[in-house]
C-alpha cells in the first residue's frame, strides 16, 4: 500500500487560491519485502553452497611421477685420453696459481724474487726500447702523441742534434794558446747556441700546430719539451730507436 498526494486548487477569501493536499492511497503491486517493480531482474542470483565449501584436495593432487632407474654406463674409456681426470675451469687454475704465489718465503727468498722481477722488467723495458713496443715502453714514452713527437723529430734534420759534436770542437779551440783561435771558438760558440734556439723555436711551434690538428681531444702536456729534448741528442743514441726514416713524414 502507498499513498499518493495531488495538489488540488481551492479559491479562498478575497479571490486567492489555496492549495490543499488530498491524500489517496494506492495498492502497489508486488509483494512485501521484495524489490520494486522492474528492478527484478537486476538481483543476483545466490551461488549453491556446495561451490563455496568445496574440497580442493583433489584438484591440488599431482600425480607422482616414477622416478626412472639410473643406468650406469659401461662404455669403456677412451685409450687416447692419457689423464683420467677433467680439465680444471680457468678460475681453479688462476685460483692454483695464485696460492703458489703467496706461499710464505723466507726474507731471503723474497728479497731474491723481486730481483729477478725487476731484472725480467728492466730486460722487457730495454727490448722495448729498441723495437718500439708499446707495452713495455717507460710512462714517459707511452702514447700515440708521443710516439708522433718522436716520428716528427726523427723525420729530419735539427740544429740541436749537432751540438754535441761542435761543442767538441769549441772545447778544443779553446784549449789552443792563440788569440785568434780562442776568439774564432768564443764566435763559433754563440753562433751555435743562436742557431740552436731559433732552431728549437720553429720546431716546437710546427710541432704544436700538428698535435692540436692530428690530436685535438688527447692531452698534450709536455709533449713539445720532450721533442725538444729528443733533438739535442744524436740520432743513433735516442731512445726509443728512431722508427722513420730522413724525410719521412710521421
């Protein structure tokens, strides 16, 4: 049962309108306690108890696979193989070998090998420098820029690499008890000095322009002073060996 109100219009005193409620009751249709009509059939529906409380034991059972049983094989080893062991991995091995490095020695003992490492070191570093290798080369000569400052020296020909031989000379003029000779050897000595200096000048600024345009991202520190310093030596004694040849570009 539900109760349904109009609004009904009522003229009162002086011509005005009233507005009274009438109340009518009307029988809804449906049952007590139930949804309203038309939502019926969006209620859900109830789900059986038996699919709530149900066993899983025997979804959750695997079957136990059969274990097969381990055949050994009985082939007989292959004659050829002259150790009946396995290759040791490569970390066994490095881990062997370095055990045996640090066994304890005596201070003798130790004092003994880092004399013959450093001679194996020093014999590596000589043979280095005769043949150019890269890898044992001292920190000083290491590096493509100063393998390039050493080409570009070697390549030709310097003032400074002559001073060792005139300087010879100068020192036996001067020896000499004669004015003129003496004088001959003073002017002989500043000419070559001059001639050095401009001489190392033009050099070092042809060789700056060449490592910044060959190696524009390498650190170049000292490189310049160390070409320099490779000029003012003779040709046969520098160290590393020259690697080109008069002439040559680097």
């Amino acid at each position: 049962m539900r109760c349904v109100f109009h609004e009904v219009g009522v003229l009162g005193p002086y011509g005005r309108r009233r507005r009274s409620v009438r109340r009518r009751s009307v029988r809804a249709s449906g049952v007590a306690g139930s949804f309203p009509a038309g939502l019926g059939s969006d209620r859900v529906k109830p789900l059986p108890l038996g699919f709530v409380f149900r066993s899983r034991a025997k979804e959750e059972k695997a079957p136990v696979a059969t274990q097969a049983p381990v055949t050994v094989s009985k082939q007989p080893r292959d004659p050829q193989a002259p150790k009946g062991r396995p290759t040791p991995k490569r970390r066994e091995a490095q881990a062997q070998r370095r055990s045996v490095a640090h066994t304890p020695m005596t201070r003798k003992e130790a004092a003994a090998r880092r004399r013959e490492e450093r001679r194996a070191a020093l014999e590596r570093q000589r043979q280095a420098l005769a043949t150019g290798d890269e890898r044992y080369l001292p920190p000083r000569d290491k590096g493509p820029v100063r393998r390039y400052a050493r080409d570009f020296i070697d390549s030709r020909f310097t003032v400074a690499e002559f001073f060792l031989p005139v300087a010879v000379v100068i020192l036996v003029l001067s020896m000499i008890r004669v004015t003129s000779m003496q004088t001959i050897a003073l002017l002989l000595w500043l000419v070559v000095i001059v001639l050095i200096v401009l001489d190392s000048v033009v050099t070092g600024f042809r060789l700056r322009k060449r490592l910044n345009e060959r190696f524009p991202d390498e650190n170049k520190r000292g490189a310049v002073a160390y070409a320099l310093m490779r000029s003012l030596q003779m040709r046969r004694l520098r160290l590393p060996k020259p690697m080109v040849k008069r002439g040559e570009r680097p």
